[in-house]
C-alpha cells in the first residue's frame, strides 16, 4: 500500500504526511474542507488537493486525519475498500462495517505543524477489522516508528483519557507558571531544567513514587501561603484542587 490519499491537512495530517513520503509511500493527494490548507500541505507533500470528497483519486489507502467532531461526517461520506483514521477517542465503529477494510492507525504524539520531531520515536497504536488488513497497518506502522502496538478501541480510548491528563493538562500547568512568573518579571525557561527532571524520573519510577512538594509533605502552611499569594479565583482553586488530590492519595 503505497499510494495514499489523505484526508485532512491539520497537525496530525502534516507530520504524518511528511513521515510517510520520507518512507518512500506517494501521497497521490491531499483533502482539506479549505483548498488553501490542502494547497498548502499538497505542496510540502509532492502532492495534488482537492476540497471535494467526491473527487478523490484512486489509491490503494485512505488515511482520514480530521478532527473528532468532523470524523463520522467525513467517513460517510467516502466510499472505499481500504481506510484507516487517526484518532485516538473514536473507536472502528464509526466505520459502520461499510467498507471491506478499516482500521486505526494512532500515533501517541503531541502535534504541531510548526514544530518538527523525530516520527520514529513516536509510538503507534493499531487497530483493524481484520488480519489481513492489520498485517498491513502492522507494515506501515513499522515502517514510521520503532514502537508499534495492537490495541483495541477501547484500551486506545484510555490511552487518550491518560494522555490528556499526562500532555495536554501537564502543558496547560505551564501556561500557568509561565503567567504566574510573567508577572513578576521571571523567566519561565527557569523552570525547564525542574520540569526535564521530573520527566527524567519516569523512566525508572512510577509517578507515584517520586512525587515531592508541600502537598506530598501535607505541609498546609505553604499551601495556605501559595493559595493566599495567587492572583485570580480560578488559579487558586486549580492549586487547591490538586493539592488536596495529592494529599488524598498520600493518606
């Protein structure tokens, strides 16, 4: 399977894309719901684009990279014998068993088109209707990364709630920090070598083994004079609120 459509031209879309042509597989063409955007990721891909799902080429793979809320709209309405989706929440149900392959291929990464990264070190999560087929996603699978995982719909529907919890809230965190330092005139890259640390130790320890901070140490003073020292309602309440979690699992 080496000609390949793609649908979507997002962040997952790019880095995919571009991992794929790398590995030698043609991108025959690139489907965005703005031409623009399809115009824009076609170009970087060797490759053609179209914003109209009824035009789309033939190809031995159709690989859907949308958003979640898009998915099932965009699936109905292409009819095809051999694709795949992206997502790590959507299980292979929405295919509604009306194509003869489908599956899901799910890199666990955190994406953004802007920034580059080294595909090979991203894990992938594969999932089919079928062994053949997954003896192919396998194949491609392979191929892009060094870490590749069978996993069912709703195991990679964990693994989704885990990665927000562990990326996406964990970023936000240091929204906060970054705001909270800004405002005193700190710089937030002084926080970098704590935050490579604390990421470091995972490789040998369980999270929960090496948490450290006055809520590890129930130490209510500091926590009290933290709370008391924070700006807005909202961040006072996000600081509380995870202070008392930690509190509660160190009972």
């Amino acid at each position: 399977m080496k000609n390949i459509v793609l649908i979507g031209s997002g962040n997952v879309a790019t880095h995919l894309g571009l991992s794929l042509v790398n590995k030698g597989y043609t991108i025959k063409q690139v489907w965005s719901k703005q031409l623009k955007n399809a115009d824009i990721l076609a170009e970087k891909l060797n490759s053609t684009s179209t914003d109209e799902l009824k035009n789309l080429k033939n190809a031995d793979l159709y690989i859907v990279a949308v958003k979640d809320d898009a998915l099932e709209a965009v699936i109905q309405q292409i009819k095809v014998n051999n694709i795949l989706h992206t997502s790590g929440s959507i299980g292979l149900e929405v295919f509604d068993n009306k194509c003869k392959n489908y599956g899901v291929l799910y890199p666990l990464q955190t994406f953004n088109k802007e920034v580059s990264l080294d595909f090979s070190k991203t894990p992938i999560c594969i999932e089919a209707n079928n062994e053949m087929f997954e003896k192919e996603l396998l194949n491609i699978g392979n191929n892009l990364s060094k870490k590749v995982v069978k996993m069912s719909s709703e195991q990679r529907k964990q693994l989704h709630i885990a990665a927000v919890f562990a990326c996406n809230f964990s970023n936000h965190m240091f929204a906060i920090a970054d705001k909270i330092l800004t405002q005193s005139n700190i710089d937030f890259k002084l926080l970098l070598p704590i935050i490579n640390q604390t990421v470091k130790k995972l490789n040998k320890n369980k999270a929960s083994e090496v948490q450290t901070g006055p809520a590890k140490r129930k130490d209510k003073k500091i926590i009290e004079s933290h709370i008391k020292k924070l700006s807005d309602k909202e961040t006072k309440e996000i600081y509380k609120l995870i202070s008392d979690s930690i509190m509660n699992k160190n009972d």
